[in-house]
C-alpha cells in the first residue's frame, strides 16, 4: 500500500536491506525519531490532515445529507427526502423530456471532444520535449516555457479568444478578406467549439506534464533495442513508447476528465451561457438558493467522476507512477 | 535516419504551434489593452495610448474594482504562506511511516481531482448549517454573551471559507511538490546530523530545511498563483467580498471596451511578477546554500 510513493519504497528498500549489512541496519534504526516512533510524523501531518477534513471530507459529507433535505422558498428543511433525486430524474424514466440526461450528455460530448484533442496533442509535446531535446538545460527551459501559462488567470485566458474568434475577430476578417466565406462565421465564439478550444488551451499541460514523467522514465536501452531487433520508427512508438507511456495519459485524462465534467465558468464564458453542463446545473441551483437540488447534482457527479476514474485507473496502476 | 529526423521536424513543428497557441491570444489583449480612447475589443488598433489603463486606475468604469483587487492579494499572500508551512511539514512527516498515511495521501490526491464545484457548494453549505446552528443556539441562550452571537450574520468570509477553499485547492500541487523534492533528498545527511547528536529539531531546522529551501520558493509560487487566478472553488465560498478573478467572470458579460484587457494585462502582470520574484528567490537562495556549505551542491 504506502510502497506507492518512491520515497516509501526507496524506505522499504533500506529495510529489506537491513540485515545483509550491518551499516543500513544502524542506520534503518537511527531513522526512528528519539521520542519514539509516530508521534513527530502525526503532528506534522496534522495541519495537512485538518485542513483536508474540514475543507474536503466534511463538506462532501455535509453535501450529502443536505441532498436528502427538503426546501421551501426560504429555508432549508432538514429530512430525509429523495425529492431531489427524483425532481433531477423527473420525466428520464415516463419517457418524457429529461434535463439531467440531456445535460449529462452535452457535458459528455465535451469531455470527449476535449480528450480527443488534448491526449494527441500533449503526448507530441511531451514526445518533442523528452527525445528530441538534447540538452537538459533547454528541456528545462522549454518546459518552463509551457508551463508559465498555466499561472496564469483562466478567465483572462479565455476573454483573450474574443478578439481573435470575434465576429469583427481577427480570424474573421481574415476569411473575410481572403475570400473565403463570404459572411463572418458565428460558430467560432459563444458555441461548443470555442469551449472546447479553451478546454485545449487551459488543460493540454495536464496531459503535457504526466506524460513526460513517463516518458522521462523509459529506459532508452529498450529504444535502442527495438531499432535494433529491425523495428520501424512507427513499429518502436506502437509497441514500446506507447505502451510504457500508458500509465502518464491514464492520469492526463484523470485530470482533464474531472476538470472539464466539473466546470462552469469555461462552458458559461465560452459558450455565451448558452450551454448546458453539469457544473452550470449545480450553479444555477445554488444561484436560486435550491441548495438540496444543488448538492443532489453534485452527489451524482461526483459518483459519475469517481465511475470515469475508476474506469480510467483499470486501465493502469496509477499509484505506482506518483 | 531520415524518419527520426523527419519526426524531430514535425514534432519541433507540432511543439512551436503550441507555444504560439498557448501565448498567442494573451498577447493579443496585451497589444490591445493599448487602444487609443476610441478603439473597440478588436482590431484594427485606433491609435496607441494608456486611456484603458488611466480609466482602470480611476476607477470609472469598473466597480470597485481595487478592493477586489486588495482582497485576492491578501489571500493570496495567506494561501502562499499556509501553503509553504502546512506542505513543508506534510511532506516532512510522510518521510517516515504512521498509521492513516495512505489514507492522507489519497485525501490529497482526492483534493485534486474532486470537482472544483462540489468542493465549494460543499464548504458553503457547511458553514450555512453553521450560522443557522450559532443564530438558533443565540437564540436559546446557550452561548456565552461575548461571543457576540446575537447578531451573528455569517461566519463565511474571505479568510474563513475562501481560505479553506483554496488550501484544498493549493495544498495538493504543494504536497505533490514537496514528494519530489524529499524523493531526491540524501538520507544520509539526516543521518548524519542525527550522528553527530542533533535533536530531530536540529536535523530539522540545520541539515533539511537549508537544503530544501530553494524547493519551497516554488511551493510558495504554486500557492500564491494559484489562489490568484482562483475561481471555480471560490465561486460559493466567498460569501459577500468578491475576489478579483470573480469580478472579472462578472464584466466578462458586460464589458464593451478594452479596460477589461488593461484589468487582465494587470492581473497577468501580477502573476508574472510574481514568476520573476519566485525565479529570483530561487537563485539566491541556492546561492546563499552554496556558499553556507562552501561550494557542496
């Protein structure tokens, strides 16, 4: 279990080791604080751990009583309802119009839009980063370069788009000019593909990081060999760099999976307010004060991350790359 | 031969179009924030001036938009801080083994991943119930007078819940940090330290903390960046006051000119000060390392 993370393996390593050497064991030994073993780890856990209870697991709890509550006009009612499961599933099951599938469906269409475009993309980046920089110092300095972005504000990162995609936009006029169209094209901004554009934009570096930890990884050794055993450039990515690389797309799209099932602001930015999403849903209803509604969304999204994860995470042993 | 080369080509292709994808527009917004007073959200540019920036600073066009401003730096600054502490002495404590480490470290990972949007209804929701459980307890007159709880409004606010809000948000991206850096980090001079009779305190604050400072100018940049441009974890759980990031998702809807470019430029500049600032602390504290252990890496 705690053989997960390297430095605990590295550890477990040290004490498997003990006994063939006297000096490891002196030294497996001496790690143990002198004030006996567990209590200084504890208390430097601690912050970290009430933090996490009070801000993370306590609020899910919370969110998930509140979804069985009542509600009027004005006030929450505490009880144990199943009105807002079955108010958010209303008219699925008569065959009638069904929001919440609908909605479901449109947040779908986009995360697999956005998977489409940014699982490619990143592992080429990563690809060009890790074999075909040289140097270290330039692989550092090009990494930095992709990254600097991503400190940087979302929603300024999107209202940059408006006057590129604009129907007055920059790229409009260009069609414009070239002859290409003969009226702007509105589905550039406010539509499901500038939101999609701006997923790409945002959450590429998602995909980019955790592969080129993969990719960092392979031995290139096993490159060499497959070149060698008569293997084509193509054959080598398929059967060696792809496969070894798995594990770092896995939590690629682990992240951008949650990031785009979950938002709000893109979708209600991008789209002009005119797309549904789940996060939009759960926002709409906190908006109207309809908390338990809100929080019964979210206990169904949440269940359907978890499912998308934990399909995902099948795929490969995500903890054996932390 | 010729495939690798030609794949070299074709990726250097595939990874310069990224790089112009990623700074492209942000760089337009910078062009444009420049927009003489009577130029549009688009090109073509209607002369060159600082008109936007000038409105910005007066304040006219947008409301309020410097106390905002001041509130997203004073989280920010708090966030960066509790961050470095709370990540440093996390990541401490997973170098040796205790009891629910597995469990904390799927917590932090789970912080990561849960939706931005379930994390903040949740904190709103939780300290609802709890202004309603203080109001109802003031009420009865279980609670002591110098509380103050009679007219107890709210215990939601900037450093409350949207200090929570973000931590859960910051602290991972630094705990993740801190894992690679003490993965890297020589047992041997613990050990060493602990040899020649140090108190874990000691080997602390002489042989480790020296030696992973440098490490901790990025965790405080993750956390100060980070709750910067925060805004789906903030979006319920700030209660009244608006962070800047906020603000800006409002005027997005109504902005017809370029002073939303000048404020974005702005808070883009921000964050890229603080990359510089970060960067700069890097080096000196490296430096200063270097010459403190006369020339050991």
């Amino acid at each position: 279990m705690s053989s997960s993370r390297p430095d605990a393996a590295g550890a477990a390593v040290l004490d498997a080791a003990a006994p063939l050497s006297p000096e490891a064991g002196i030294a497996a030994r001496s790690r143990r604080p002198a004030v006996g073993p567990g209590a200084a780890p504890f208390l430097q856990a601690a912050p970290l751990a009430l933090v996490l209870l009070l801000f993370l697991v306590l609020p899910l709890l919370v969110t998930a009583a509140v979804s069985l509550w009542d509600y009027t006009e004005f006030t929450l009612v505490p009880d144990v309802t199943l009105r807002n499961y079955r108010e958010m599933f209303e008219g699925c099951l008569s065959g009638g119009a069904c929001s919440t599938l609908r909605t479901y469906v449109s947040t779908f269409k986009l995360c697999a839009l956005t998977l489409a475009v940014t699982l490619p993309l990143g592992f080429a980046v990563a690809f060009f980063l890790a074999f075909h920089v040289r140097s270290d110092s330039a692989r550092t300095a090009l990494f930095l370069l992709c990254t600097a972005p991503f400190l940087t504000s979302n929603v300024i990162r999107m209202i940059s788009w408006i006057p590129l995609l604009g129907r007055e936009g920059v790229v409009n006029r260009a069609l414009l000019g070239s002859g290409a169209v003969d009226r702007p094209l509105d589905w550039l901004l406010y539509s499901e593909f500038a939101v999609v554009l701006a997923f790409v934009h945002l959450y590429t570096l998602f995909v980019v990081v955790p592969v080129f930890n993969s990719l960092m990884r392979i031995d290139r050794r096993l490159i060499e060999a497959a070149r060698d055993a008569g293997a084509t450039g193509r054959q080598t990515l398929v059967h060696v760099v792809l496969p070894l690389s798995k594990p770092g797309l896995a939590i690629g799209a682990i992240f951008v999976a949650t990031l785009v099932m979950g938002d709000f602001v893109t979708v209600g930015v991008m789209g002009g307010q005119q797309i549904a999403s789940v996060g939009k849903a759960i926002q709409t209803h906190a908006a109207y004060l309809q908390f338990p509604a809100a929080a019964a969304q979210s206990v169904v999204l949440l269940a359907v991350v978890l499912l998308m994860i934990a399909a995902l995470t099948r795929l490969v042993d995500v903890r054996r790359e932390l | 031969m010729t495939g690798a080369a030609a794949s070299r080509w074709w990726l250097g292709a595939v990874f310069a179009a990224f790089v112009a994808f990623l700074y492209g527009p942000t760089l337009t917004i910078l062009v444009l924030s420049f927009q003489g007073p009577e130029g549009g959200l688009t090109f073509p540019m209607n002369g060159l001036s600082l008109h936007w920036y000038a409105r910005l600073f007066e304040g006219a066009g947008v409301v309020d938009i410097w106390s905002a401003f001041g509130r997203s730096l004073r989280l920010g600054l708090a966030v960066m801080v509790l961050t470095t502490v709370v990540a440093l002495l996390g990541g401490y404590a997973f170098r040796r083994r205790f009891r629910g480490e597995a469990a904390l470290f799927q917590l932090v990972v789970a912080s990561l991943i849960v939706p931005s949007i379930a994390v903040s209804l949740g904190i709103a929701l939780q300290f609802r119930i709890l202004d309603d459980a203080v109001r109802a307890l003031a009420e009865v007159g279980r609670l002591p007078a110098w509380l103050g709880a009679e007219d107890h409004t709210t215990a939601m606010g900037l450093f409350t819940s949207g200090l929570g809000a973000h931590l859960t948000w910051t602290l991972p991206f630094g705990i993740l940090i801190m894992f690679a850096v003490f993965n890297r980090f020589p047992t041997e001079v613990e050990e060493a330290a602990r040899d020649l009779g140090a108190s874990p305190w000691g080997v602390f604050r002489h042989a480790v903390l020296p030696l992973v400072a440098p490490s901790l100018v990025g965790v405080a940049l993750f956390g100060f960046t980070l709750s910067w441009d925060e805004i789906a974890r903030s979006s319920q759980a700030m209660g009244e006051a608006n962070t800047l990031p906020l603000e800006l998702q409002g005027l997005t809807t109504t902005a017809t000119t370029p002073e939303i470019y000048a404020l974005g430029t702005l808070t883009t500049g921000v964050s890229a000060a603080v990359i510089a600032a970060a960067f700069a602390a890097h080096a000196a504290a490296r430096r200063s390392r270097r010459r403190a252990h006369g020339g050991a890496p």
